[in-house]
C-alpha cells in the first residue's frame, strides 16, 4: 500500500508566503477500517492543533519562518485622584470682650418732668454729682434724645432709637419692613390707590394720568371725605394762591367729568350731590394714602 508523502517542517519553511497550503489528506485505512500505526503516530490530537490566529499585532523572527503573536491588550491609565492637601478654613475667632462702662436710658420727656416738679437738666446734675461722690475717676457723658414732635411710641423707645441702641435700631428695622409688606399687600388688592403724598393716582396698577387741576380737585374732596364740597369751596380751595382768574362754577363740573373718565370703573366714587356740589365716598377696592400737608 502507497502512503501519501508527509510534509516535513523544512519543505513548509521554504514554501512562498502566497502559496496556498495544501489541504490535509484523510489517512489512509486498513481494510477493517483502522489506521496504521504510522498515521497513528502522525496524527495529531485535536486538542494539540494550534488555535486560530489573531490579527498580527507583533511579529517575531525565527529562522526563515514569521510567527505571529497575538499583541497584549491595550490598556488605558485613568489619573489617580491626589489627596486633597488644602487646609480647611478656620472661621474667624470673636476678640475677647470686656466691660468698659454702661449706658442708662431714661424715658422722660419735658412735660412729664414738670409735672413731677423737676427739669432733666436738675435730674442729670445730680445723677453726675452721685457719680462723682461714688467714682471720682470715671469718665462720663450726658446727651439729651430729641424726637419728631408728636411721634408715636414710647418715650423710652424713642429715646433709645435716637442714639441708636443696637436692639432698638433692630426691631424699628422689623417694624419698617413689617409695615412696608402690609402695604405692598395692600396696594396689591385694592384697584385704585390714591396717594395723596406722591401726587398719583393707580388704577389696576397703572397710572391715571391725572392733570395738576384734577388730582388737586379729587384731594380736595378725599381731604373732605364723607361731605358734601360745593363748587364755590372748590375753587377757594383751588385757587386761593394761584395767579389765574378764578374760574365759573360750571368749569368744576368739566374738570368732575374728566377726572371720572380717568377713574374708569371707579368713577361712582365722585358722587354728585344735586343742586349741593361733590362728594367722596370710600370704595373697598380704593385705598387712600394721605401725606401730612392738607388742604384747608
């Protein structure tokens, strides 16, 4: 029996790099089917074959034959995070404190203190001689609180407000913001605002437009609010001071019609009395700021 030619390592070696390899032969058998021993023994086992080869990635040279090696998988390096070096900020430390003297406020106005049968000037002389008799070495400083005659609140209040006592400033700040929410409020519901101390007059937050005459007018009557104004005290009041000829009673009621087209809805808010003159009548919806000047 003829055996098919083994290829030897030698002869692949020197085979061109473009020839295509010959396909292997089944071995042959004998007649009961079994192989040989020498394809036994040229035979190689499947688990022997070398494994199917990757793209060429790096090549080694060995002898006259190239054999590949598959190239290790590139590995790519992410920055380590460094330790945070920086020394956290240490808050600011208050300076120690110390007693250095006191303040004493007095609530007592002129009046009050006649009444008792003594001035402030007779209270501060002898409050300075007790401090003298008591501690000659210390330092000492009276001043007097004066406040907007007739200004609300308490004499103490007022007092400590005006030299600006810490606690005092504090809560007239709140007081002031307090009030000032509660007439954003205010003005945020009502639909006409007239405010007497700016010279305006809102309606649904836009400004009327009101001419000097007009707005003087519509004072006129919220100053008089609740009574009946006639046109003759209309124009003594408007023009007592001024330059120009007093007026026909009839031009009040043109300024009255002009004034109500401004007012829109709110006109009714300008009533006419028949035969009498003009009155105003509080609305809901119409808030009235009023400055400290009135019209007399």
């Amino acid at each position: 029996m003829t055996l098919a030619p083994v290829t030897t390592l030698a002869s692949r070696q020197t085979q061109p790099a473009h020839q295509t390899r010959p396909a292997r032969q089944a071995p042959h058998t004998r007649a009961h089917g079994a192989p040989t021993a020498h394809h036994r023994a040229s035979a190689v086992p499947a688990s022997t074959q070398a494994p199917l080869r990757a793209p060429a990635r790096a090549q080694t040279q060995l002898g006259t034959t190239t054999v590949t090696q598959p190239a290790a998988p590139a590995t790519r390096s992410y920055p380590q995070p460094r330790p945070s070096t920086a020394v956290p900020a240490t808050p600011p430390q208050p300076a120690p404190s110390e007693v250095r003297g006191f303040a004493l406020y007095v609530g007592l106005d002129e009046a009050s203190a006649a009444e008792l049968g003594i001035s402030l000037t007779e209270i501060v002389t002898e409050l300075r001689e007790l401090l003298q008799r008591r501690a000659p070495s210390a330092e000492h400083y009276a001043s007097v609180a004066l406040a907007p005659s007739g200004a609300p609140g308490k004499n103490l209040d007022l007092v400590r407000l005006a030299l600006q006592e810490p606690k005092a400033v504090h809560a007239h700040q709140q007081a002031s913001e307090t009030e000032r929410k509660k007439q954003a409020d205010a003005e945020a519901s009502s639909r006409v605002i007239i405010d007497t101390s700016r010279k305006r007059v809102l309606v649904d937050g836009e400004n009327a437009d009101f001419t000097f005459k007009e707005f003087e007018l519509l004072q006129a009557l919220v100053l008089r609010e609740g009574r009946t104004v006639s046109r003759e005290e209309i124009i003594e009041v408007l023009w007592k001071d001024s330059a120009e000829p007093q007026p026909h009673a009839r031009t009040i009621d043109v300024h009255v019609r002009r004034l109500r087209n401004r007012l829109g809805d709110y006109a009714d808010i300008v009533r006419t009395v028949r035969g009498k003159g003009y009155r105003f009548d509080r609305h809901a919806d119409v808030r009235v700021i009023h400055s400290c000047a009135h019209l007399t």
